[in-house]
C-alpha cells in the first residue's frame, strides 16, 4: 500500500510540475506578446511587475517584468512557508521561479498593434494558464497566498482585496501612461478572471461526508484549517465491522480540498471521506453552527 501511495504521490507531484511549466509559458507568451507590446497591464503581481517594469525602462537600472515579478513574490514565500504549508510554498517558489525565467527567455514581439486584441487574446491565454494551475492545486503566488492566509483566519475569501488591488493597478495605469491604458487593461482584466472561472471556478461549493471513529480530532483540524461549521449525527454503525462511528457534514469550496485532505491527514488517515458536488446553498456558508 505504501508503494501505491508513493506512486500516487509521484504522479501528482509530476502533474504539477508539467502544469507549471505551462503556467509559466502562457503568462509569458500573455506579457510578452499582447499585454507589454499593446500597453496592457494584467491583474495582480503580474501587473505590478509590468508597471514597475514601464516607469524604468528609461532609468539607469530597468527592472525586467521577470525579475520584479520574482522579487514582489519573494516576501510572499516567508509568508506561506511560515503560514500555510511547506510544500505548498515549494510548489509555487518554483511555478514562480519558472514564469520569472519564461519572461526572459519567451521573445517579446508585437503580433498586433491593436490594443482591445492585446487585451483579449492576453486575458485569454493568462486566463487558461492561470486556471489550469488552480485546477491542479498549483498556486501561482501573489495574492492567493493572502487569500489562503486570509480564509485561513476568518474564514473569508480574499474577492475584495484582489478587486481593489486591481484598482489600483488599473488607476496608475491611466495615470501614469494614459487613461486608453486604464480602459484596456480593464478589460484584459476581466477577460482574465473569466477564462479562470471558466476552467476552474475556486468558489465551487462541495459537500462533505466523513465517516470516522476520532470525530474531535476532525473536528479540530478541519477547524483549525478552515473554519467550517460542521453538522454531526452521533451513534452510527459500521455494516462491515459493526463499529460505532460518527457522521460530520460540512461544506467547503474545490480550492480548500487540498486543506481537506491535510487536516484528514493529520486527524484520522483511515476515516472514510465522500465529497460530492452542491446544486444549491442556503443560509450562512462561512458561519455555519456546530450542533
């Protein structure tokens, strides 16, 4: 068994490595090939990277979108290794690690001088790489490592700061190089964020059953990673062993099931765990009563 698992483990590890490097060249190709050439700014780091990038190009020491993307992303690293998960942060270190080096080595050539087609087609094709690497529980740093840190702690989702960051990216984009730059990066932007839920919708509710003879344990893990109100249905038997379990239902979004399946891990590795998908949710999804 413990050779499957091992097996198992390589070939998701594997999976997500092919799937970073496809990040990575999608971005590049979205930077250097539509946005940058086109005067677009994308979302999040990217975007930040690429103004940093614009306001010293003409300086002494212009600092590449590559290497400003890398170097807005590295205080972000200490945080998620200190916060979130080693491996975690080990995966997005070297998604990052690769789009930074995609950007110097992927040529930057203007394809259009259009610049709604530099925002569309660069929203369209940072939006599938974006998407595919949440897909695959790949972060690709920037703000989903506050997202996590933030959902972690108060059991809020990160919506409102990406959307004023963004603003703010948008704003000086106009300010700075022309209020045309602001209205296209806008809607580069938007593209962006709706090829991303089009491929993998992060929000995506699930319910979860677990079946497991250590309920406090569960419990308190699954609490402890993501503030989830849990429903639990006491005195239930096994029909194999006829052992006495315990039922917990929950509900958490697709992007906590890699936070489902450490805090399983570390509570009980042997519980018997269903996830399925919800049509429809009422009342209070973030602060649900433990009864």
């Amino acid at each position: 068994m413990d050779e499957i698992d091992k097996l198992i483990t390589r070939h998701q590890n594997l999976s997500k490595i092919s799937v970073a490097i496809i990040y990575s060249i999608t971005v590049s190709i979205a930077v250097n090939m539509f946005w940058s050439p086109g005067g677009i700014y994308g979302s999040g780091i990217t975007g930040a990277a690429q103004l940093i990038s614009t306001v010293t190009s003409k300086a002494p020491v212009h600092l590449t979108t590559g290497v400003m993307f890398f170097a807005l992303n590295a205080p972000l690293f200490i945080l998620s290794w200190l916060k979130i998960e080693h491996k975690f942060t080990l995966f997005t270190v070297f998604t990052v690690v690769c789009a930074s080096l995609m950007m110097h080595w992927v040529p930057s050539m203007k394809i259009t001088a259009d610049p709604i087609i530099c925002a569309i087609f660069g929203g369209v094709v940072n939006g599938f790489g974006t998407g595919m690497a949440l897909r695959n529980g790949i972060s690709t740093g920037g703000i989903d490592i506050l997202g996590i840190i933030l959902r972690k702690k108060t059991g809020r989702s990160v919506g409102t700061i990406n959307m004023m960051f963004n603003i703010v990216i948008v704003v000086l984009a106009g300010a700075l190089f022309g209020w045309v730059h602001s209205l296209y990066s806008a809607i580069g932007i938007f593209i962006n964020g709706q090829v991303i839920d089009f491929i993998y919708n992060k929000d995506e509710k699930l319910q979860v059953m677990i079946v497991t003879s250590k309920p406090k344990k569960v419990i308190a893990e699954i609490q402890n990673e993501m503030r989830r109100g849990i429903t639990i249905v006491h005195d239930v038997e096994g029909a194999y062993k006829h052992e006495q379990k315990t039922i917990l239902f929950t509900v958490i979004s697709r992007s906590e099931l890699g936070d489902l399946e450490t805090a399983m891990d570390d509570s009980d590795p042997n519980a018997f765990v269903s996830v399925t998908d919800t049509v429809k949710i009422l009342g209070r999804f973030y602060q649900a009563h433990i009864y």
